[in-house]
C-alpha cells in the first residue's frame, strides 16, 4: 500500500473519525495523463462518518478536502469522493 494512502488515510482518520474508510490508488488508469506526469495521483475515497451527518452532499465533499488540504496542493491530482452517513 502506498505512503500516500495511509496519508490520506491519518489525515481523513483524525478530521472525521469515519466508521469505515476505503481508499484506492486509481493512478495507473490514469498514466500520461498532465496531473500524473506531474507526480500528482488519483484516488477514489469512499467515506462513512457521523460527521457529515445533515450536511449536504457539496458540504461532505468540503470536508474532506478540507482535511486533505495540503495534500491537495502536489500530491493528489484528483479525488473521488463518495461520503456518507451510517
């Protein structure tokens, strides 16, 4: 499994205690794609948290970049984002 996944996995871990937590590295489907050749990944996230719980599904997204922040700056190229409530 990749550093950068247990990154994401520790950052998203202490910003939203998620009941459950999948994270795949999508980046090979995405080779000489601009945002790969500039070392930046792809990841796809499915997230369930109480935290989101009566948030809209944008609100939820904002959350989770909001604790990937710094990571969305160089290493994370794109995200895909499914976040729901138990």
């Amino acid at each position: 499994m990749s550093n950068r996944i247990e990154q994401i996995r520790e950052k998203l871990t202490v910003a939203l205690s998620p009941v459950s937590l999948e994270i795949e590295d999508e980046s090979h489907l995405h080779a000489g794609h601009a945002g790969a050749r500039g070392g930046g990944g792809h990841y796809s996230v499915h997230i369930v948290s109480t935290a989101f719980e009566g948030k809209t599904p944008l609100a939820r997204h904002r959350q989770v970049y909001d604790a990937l922040d710094d990571m969305m700056q160089k290493e994370i190229h794109a995200l895909s984002i499914k976040a729901s409530t138990p």
